[in-house]
C-alpha cells in the first residue's frame, strides 16, 4: 500500500484550473457550442481551488442581474427571452507527470 501511494505522488505534479464556457438551448439542453480551455497550472489543489474561487467573482461580477444564476461551479446567464443560456464554469482537475491534463467532464 505504501508503495502505491507513492506512485501516486510521483505521478502527480499539480492542478490545473478548467474555464469552460458553453452555449445551450433551454428546450432540451442542447449545447449549440463553446470551447473548454486550461486557464492556468498551479502547484497545489488549495492555489488552484483559490484562483477558481478570484475567477469565479471577476467572471460573475460584470454578469449579476435577475438573468444570473449561481452554480457551484461557476454561473449560468439567460439570454433575455429565455430561449438560450451560457454558463461560465471553473473546474480544478489533476496534472499528471507527463504534463497532461484531462478535460473536466460536463
């Protein structure tokens, strides 16, 4: 079990902090497009859970208003029929040894 466990360590060299935006269809969620893109690497799970937490507040903060919704991971603004709406999401995932990351699942 040691043994495993400092595997694990050497495999992982850090966080990486996850900027999804997306443009959806209220009928049904359909996601009509938008890109998922790493923001930027950080040693530590808490730097990375930090910066999410200053982007999250800089990307809400132009947007609040009674078409703004908060989610746990970001927010979601209307359009203002109602007919489409974007989210703005900011996940922290693992960075492996080899330097890849892997995208956040939706």
């Amino acid at each position: 079990m040691t043994q495993r466990h400092g595997l694990l360590v050497v495999g992982l060299l850090g966080w990486t902090l996850w900027h999804d935006v997306s443009i959806y269809r209220a009928a049904g969620d359909a996601r009509l497009g938008g890109p998922a893109y790493a923001v930027t690497a950080y040693e530590t799970e808490v730097a990375c859970l930090d910066a999410r937490r200053e982007a999250m507040a800089s990307e809400e903060g132009p947007r609040r208003g009674p078409l703004t919704e908060q989610l746990a991971d970001g927010i979601l603004v209307w359009d203002p029929n109602r007919h489409h709406y974007t989210t703005f999401l900011y996940r922290c995932t693992p960075t492996g040894a080899d330097g890849a990351t892997v995208a956040p699942r939706r």
